[in-house]
C-alpha cells in the first residue's frame, strides 16, 4: 500500500502488532510508519443510550463496531431522513422534527454498512407505571429467558433501561437474561423512575444432588462434546429406567442401563456403568433414579455416563432410587388368575392364585421367563419392573407346551463358543436351543457373535441386516417367545411391524418366526444385544 521511491532506501519490520481473541494482527513497520494489514469487514453494528427523542433537546451520541474486531474501525455517518435527524462525523444525533429518522455507518472504504433507528418526538411523556410478566423466574446457567416488560401510558417516551444485581450471576440485554453461574440476581426494569423487579435463580447447568439435571439436558450437554471427550467435571442426572442394569458382583458395578425423561420418554439416556451407593435400591424398569458422573460423547453419537479410562476415582454412581409404579398384565387363555392388580410398586410382594378352566391342566406359572412354585396353592413374586404372569395349560389328553430358556452366558457355557474382544469376531448364525429350537440370524459380519466378559450378549446390527429367526423341528408348532436384550445407537427389535419390548412376551404360531433389527435414529447403525432367550412350543399332530 506504500509508494516506493526510485534509488531511496527503505527498512522494513514486521511483527505481531496484538492478539485479540486467539487472533494476532499482522503489522509492519516501513520508514518509522506503523501499518496493520486490517481484516475485510463484514457488518457494523451501532448501539446507542435510547431510540426516543425529543425535538429541542440534546442529542444522543451513537457508536459503531465494525465487524470482525480486527477489521479497521473507521466509519462514515450519514442520515437517511436530515429533515427529522441529522448525525455528525463522530456519530452524535441531533433531534430536528417529529418523525422517524435511520442513521447510517459505513465502514470506511467500504460498501458494508449498518443502521440505526430513532424516534423524534415534539414532547416528552414520562412513564406512569412499568409491570413485568413475572416476577421470578429459573434458568439453568448457559441458558436464557426472556422477560417483558409493560410501560403506561403506551405513548411514554421513557425507554426501558435493563440491568442486574449481580452479572456474575445473571446479565441481560433488552429483556434477555442469561444464566452465569449458579445463584441469585435480580433483574430491574426501569422507565423514568418507575420501577420493577424479577428474582432469577440460576441452576447449576450440571445439577446438584437434590436438583439434578433431566435426561434432556443431559443429552444437549453430551451432544456439545467432541467425539470422545468427557464433560470437565461430574453431572447429575435424574430420570425413569426404562432397561434395568446387569449386574456384576465381583466388580460391585452395574452396567447398561437406559434411562428416560418423563416429560419426553423419546429423549433416552445410557449409564454404560455405575457403582452403587450404600442403602441404594437396585434399580429396576420404572424407578427414578439420580446418577452423578461423567458424560462421555462416545465416537460422537452415543452420549452416555461412564467412567474416564485410566481414572478409577471417576466411576459413576447411583446416588439415589425411587421407586416405581409397574404394570402387571396377565396372559391365562385358559385359566382364571385372581390377586393381580393393574398395578404394584416396584418391591411390593403380589400373591395370587390360579384356577384352570374345565378339562384343561396347568403346565407352569410364569412371570416373564421366570417359573414360579406354588406354595399352598397361592403363588407370589416380587415385582420388578413391567411384568407379564403367564399361565401355560393344555387340554387333558393332548400334549403339553414345553418352554425352553437359554441365556447367552449359558450357551457359550454348554458349546464352548468364543467370546468376541474388540478386533476378534466369530459369527454363530445358528444355535440350538434344545432338540426342537433353533435360532439362526442373517446379516453380515459381525452379526450373531457373543460379546462380554461376566454379563455376555448375542449382538445384532441393523446396519448389517441382522435378523433373528425362530425355526421349531418338524411336528412341532411356536407358541410363544420372549428375549431379554440391551440395545445401542437408538436399536430395536420389531416382529413384524410391532416393536418387542425387552422381556416382552410375544404370541407366536406356525413354525418359523422372523424378528427384525431396526433403529429409532436418524443413522441406521441400531443395535440389540440379546442376554436371554425363551420359547415355548407344542407338539403337532402331522396329519
């Protein structure tokens, strides 16, 4: 930008002129003359101490920010409308006549402009009365909530002056109040010298022990990670398991366990593993629970709580249990059960009794997959979560239901199959379950592979077609099946096109039966992790 001059020496320097905000501008220094190599702008902004005012009185002093910051901030003022206000080169508006008037800045050098709109008017009114919407109101630190305030008489030229009692806690702009940090400020809305006041309480955007965090703002927080990375410090989170933790006794740790946000039960969270705390009820599906720990954005698409890896001090724990109202249905076709409410509370103890019908025999009492025994003729369980009290029977003189119940730890037990470690897969696409059943899956690689150390799952991906078939020996007919199953990246498994709930029990018939992986997200990628499987069949006549 320098003219240089024909047999004239120069020296030149350059160097960081300044930082401002993680940026340095570059300068250079020819013949004693600093020069800045400014940025392009790219907008102005204009702010100023009110928009309402008064022919015959003082004018207002504007300023302009050329944006980015380390363009040149230099600009030209000019007024749209002279004859209602006019600017000086410094940017003070004077009042000239009744109307509206818009100021100009243009950066120098430059087309980008921006405005600014003022109100002339012949006569001041000051306010009578100004009135919030509300006058205490909560946000979480981070966030914001916007506050209106009214003026009387409509016609003030009072403007609302904004400020807070303490911008360590809460600040505000126009109305807008941001959380800062956790505690008390007081917002004051002043027109004239008229008054009015909102008392705002910031949460910790984190929780506390007694106000801890919904699964939904939990999910935003984990989502704002990059792939991998933890939040800095420890979150507390409360919402309703809707799939119950496995558990290992050696370790004393819980693990995979789902919880839901009971204002949005689409919004699902992941405990990946927790310890428990002392006097803390193992949770079952429907408690409330509050957890404390670190978030981990995994990979960049589960947000889940789990420990820092190398860090034992950072496991999460469950700090505390409520528990739940479950659902309890019967499923008898032929037999009368009495004694089981609609519903019970998780820990409650029901006790029932169950009478067949005319010419049929009972074959078992189930709840879910568990067989329960009855003692002077009533039989009991505790209740755990949604449950189905299934009653098997069958007509004397034909033959009886069988059911049989595998779990995925069992099996690899019985046919001494390898357990998947991350880089070492092994598909079994199909398993006998006894003489009759068989379950086979489709799919690609890795699907139908174990997976686990003490708690060991049969895993399934959608995004590699991965079905689940049951396929009864000829002569004999599926009655019902139930799978116990963890699911990951937003999994399901659907027969047909109904969704199958872990530990569900779905009615069957025929000989073979198929169920589909699929996922509620918006990548195909869902998965279902298979723990337990129980089918129950019945011999056929062959003609």
């Amino acid at each position: 930008g320098t003219d240089l001059v024909t047999g004239v020496s120069y020296t030149m320097t350059a160097f960081l002129a300044e930082k401002q905000q993680g940026k340095y501008l570059v300068a250079y220094v020819l013949n004693d003359t600093i020069t800045r190599n400014w940025e392009t702008p790219t907008s102005v902004t204009i702010e100023g101490p009110n928009q309402v005012l008064v022919t015959n009185t003082a004018g207002i002093q504007l300023t302009a920010t050329v944006n980015p910051e380390l363009a040149k901030q230099e600009v030209v003022w000019s007024s749209e409308t002279p004859t209602i206000a006019t600017v000086s080169a410094t940017g003070l508006v004077t009042p000239v006549s009744v109307g509206n008037a818009t100021i100009k800045a243009t950066a120098k050098g430059s087309t980008v402009s921006g405005t600014y709109t003022v109100k002339v008017v012949g006569e001041a009114v000051p306010a009578t009365s100004i009135s919030l919407a509300s006058d205490a109101e909560t946000v979480d630190a981070g966030d914001t909530v916007t506050l209106t305030a009214t003026v009387l008489p409509e016609n003030s030229t009072d403007e609302v002056i904004w400020t807070s009692s303490d911008d360590t806690v809460a600040t505000v702009e126009d109305g807008v109040v941001t959380g800062v940090k956790a505690g008390t400020a007081t917002i004051t809305a002043t027109a004239g010298d008229k008054t009015a006041t909102c008392t705002i309480t910031v949460n910790d955007p984190f929780g506390t022990a007694t106000a801890p965090i919904s699964v939904t703002k939990a999910l935003a927080i984990g989502s704002a990670l990059a792939a991998n990375a933890y939040t800095d410090r420890k979150v507390y989170v409360t919402g309703v398991v809707s799939v119950e933790p496995t558990y290992n006794a050696s370790k004393g740790q819980y693990s995979r366990m789902t919880i839901v946000d009971p204002a949005d039960r689409t919004k699902s969270f992941l405990a990946f593993s927790f310890d428990e705390s002392e006097g803390v009820a193992a949770p079952k599906v429907n408690d409330t629970v509050v957890l404390y720990g670190f978030i981990e954005n995994f990979s960049g698409n589960t947000v889940e709580m789990t420990y820092i890896k190398g860090d034992a001090s950072s496991n999460a724990k469950i700090l505390s249990n409520v528990r739940g109202t479950s659902t309890l249905t019967v499923n008898a076709e032929h037999a009368t059960v009495t004694g089981i409410p609609a519903t019970a509370t998780n820990g409650e103890t029901v006790s029932f009794t169950v009478a067949p019908d005319t010419d049929y025999v009972i074959d078992a009492v189930k709840v879910g997959t568990t067989e329960l025994t009855a003692t002077d003729g009533t039989y009991s369980f505790t209740v755990a979560g949604d449950a189905t009290i299934i009653v098997d029977t069958h007509k004397e003189g034909e033959a009886a239901a069988v059911t049989i119940t595998k779990t995925s730890n069992e099996i690899v037990e019985d046919k001494d199959y390898t357990v998947s470690t991350s880089g070492h897969e092994v598909m079994y696409t199909s398993l006998e379950l006894d003489s009759v059943i068989t379950v086979s899956t489709t799919g690609q690689p890795n699907c139908g592979s174990f997976w686990g150390s003490t708690t060991i799952d049969w895993r399934l991906y959608q995004a590699k077609a991965g079905n689940v078939v049951l396929t009864a020996a000829e002569g004999y007919q599926l009655v019902s099946a139930t799978f116990v199953f963890s699911v990951s990246n937003s999994g399901i498994l659907k027969h047909g096109e109904d969704g199958v709930e872990s530990g569900a029990v779905v009615a069957l018939s025929g000989s073979s039966e198929t169920f589909v992986v699929g996922g509620t997200g918006a990548k195909a990628n869902g998965q279902v992790r298979i723990t337990s499987f129980s089918v129950t069949y019945v011999a056929v006549s062959n003609s």
